[in-house]
C-alpha cells in the first residue's frame, strides 16, 4: 500500500511540476517587462564573433516585440544564419548553414520547421487566427502602416543597425485572417499576407531609408554603431583578401512556403554566403 501511495504521489508530483513549468513560462513576460526590453545578437563570421545590443520598443510594436522575445527566449534563433545577403541587408531567422551539405542545392542552407517548432512552446502568443476555425495560425500581426498600423510619435524607421521584422511576398494570396489588435482585445479582418511573419527579420545596415518604413515593422535599434561596423569591415577585408574576382555570395533558387498553409509554394532567389554568417545567439538581457 506504501509503494502504491507513492507511486501516485510521484504521478501527481509530475503533474504539478509539469503545471508549475507552463505557468512559469506563460508567465514569464507578466509583472517584469518593461516598455524598453533589450536583446543581445552574438552574431559569427570567419571565426571572430560579434555582439549587437538591441533596445526594442514594446509600447509601439507590442505584437512584434513579444513574438521576437518568446522566440529569443526558446532558443529559437540560436544556430541559425543568414541566408540571404545583400550590402546593407542581413536576411535571417529561417535557416541553419551545414558546411559537409553545399551541394545541397541550397548551398549548405537548411529550413528550420517554423511551425512544427513553434507549436511544441508551452506558451506562444497567438494574434492571428484562421477565420472559420478560429484557430491560431503561429504568424504574426503586421504593426507598419500597410497593414493599417501606426504609430502617433516617433515611429521607428529603417537607419544604421535597425531590427526589422521581415516576411517573404505572397502578394497572391488572397486569404482573409482575424487579427488581434495589439491596442485592444478587438478582432479584425485583415489580409493574411501582411500578416505572415513567422520567424524571419533583418539587420539593416544602410544608413536610412524611407521606401520600408510602411511594409516592414522596424522594432528595434542598434546601441552602438560599432560591433556591425566591425562586422561589415570584416566581410570587406575578407572579400578583399580572397583575391579579384572573388565573389562573397552565390544565388540558388529556395522553395519557400512549404508548411504554409495559406501561401501558394514558391520559389525565390536567395543570395548566399560562401563564408557562412551565423546567428551564434539571441538572448533576452532585460525585459
């Protein structure tokens, strides 16, 4: 009788313990976020690494910045690299770089299952919801101005070091979305494609520009200039020391859409590193 009542204390122990630990984490945010959480970007290249301090701003964007922090703090960015380059864009959050895998097709890129990731979370913030279900669809409530969003003072735009939220163009899809105001508990119809963030963002290092500000939520800037100036110096160096005619990256055709199940499948040109770029890690260093 003793080994039984303690085989069902055990059972029931585990199940209080497995209760404490989805409370914990749906709760993670409540009664400590601040209007200003930051986030550190450890980001490699050629073996030296770099560290980027973000200030976010979750009174503009609170929708973005809680989806961007729940994900930071799973890991979920961790690994992962980026994919797609140009001068003053660092296109990442969708896929890892495996270097004994570059005849891939994909030059060494790896997909990194969104959904299939996202949905085994304890907790995920959900605001957008699939119109006759009702269910949550993982992507993410578009906070610019195309998508109807804005903010009355002061609204971030794209300058040196930006944090951007980024999402492929499916401007075919035709897909009406319930999306959950980040200002209320309303719901409203919205087109789908301008709310279909998943995971992706980019750093973007020009020094300004006003043709994103309305496609793209801008939620985060850049501390100080210097870590990404160093990081840009490095990849000029290294360009410049593999000799004329080097070229840094090389464009392969990506299927993209594969698990969504909203968008049409696609395919579109990515241009990757030949030296790979990676997201060592994305860590929450104040909420």
């Amino acid at each position: 009788m003793k080994q039984l009542w303690n085989k069902k204390f055990a059972r029931v122990a585990s199940t209080l313990f497995a209760g404490a630990l989805v409370f914990t984490s749906a709760t993670m945010f409540a009664g400590c976020t601040t209007a200003h959480p930051e986030v550190k970007i450890t980001i490699e290249f050629n073996s030296e690494t770099y560290e980027l301090d973000y200030t976010l701003y979750r009174k503009m964007y609170p929708s973005t910045v809680q989806h961007f922090l729940e994900l930071a703090e799973n890991g979920y960015y961790d690994g992962l690299c980026v994919h797609n380059y140009a001068t003053n864009f660092y296109y990442t959050g969708a896929y890892s770089y495996n270097e004994t895998d570059t005849g891939n097709g994909y030059g060494g890129l790896e997909y990194k299952d969104y959904y299939a990731t996202v949905k085994g979370y304890d907790s995920f913030t959900q605001s957008v919801f699939d119109v006759k279900t009702g269910e949550g669809t993982y992507t993410l409530y578009g906070e610019f101005g195309d998508n109807a969003y804005s903010v009355e003072n002061n609204a971030l735009s794209h300058r040196f070091g930006s944090l951007v939220m980024y999402y492929d163009d499916i401007s075919s899809c035709e897909q009406k979305v319930n999306v959950k105001y980040s200002s209320s508990d309303t719901i409203g119809l919205r087109d789908y494609k301008l709310n279909a963030a998943t995971s992706q963002f980019y750093i973007f290092g020009g020094t300004s520009s006003s043709a994103r500000n309305s496609k793209y939520c801008v939620f985060g800037e850049l501390q100080a200039d210097e870590p990404l100036d160093e990081l840009r110096e490095a990849i000029s160096s290294f360009i410049d020391e593999q000799g004329e005619g080097y070229e840094f990256t090389t464009d392969y055709r990506v299927q993209i859409n594969a698990d969504d199940k909203y968008a049409d499948k696609d395919r579109v040109t990515y241009s990757v590193p030949n030296e790979p770029i990676v997201i060592k890690s994305v860590k929450v260093t104040k909420y």
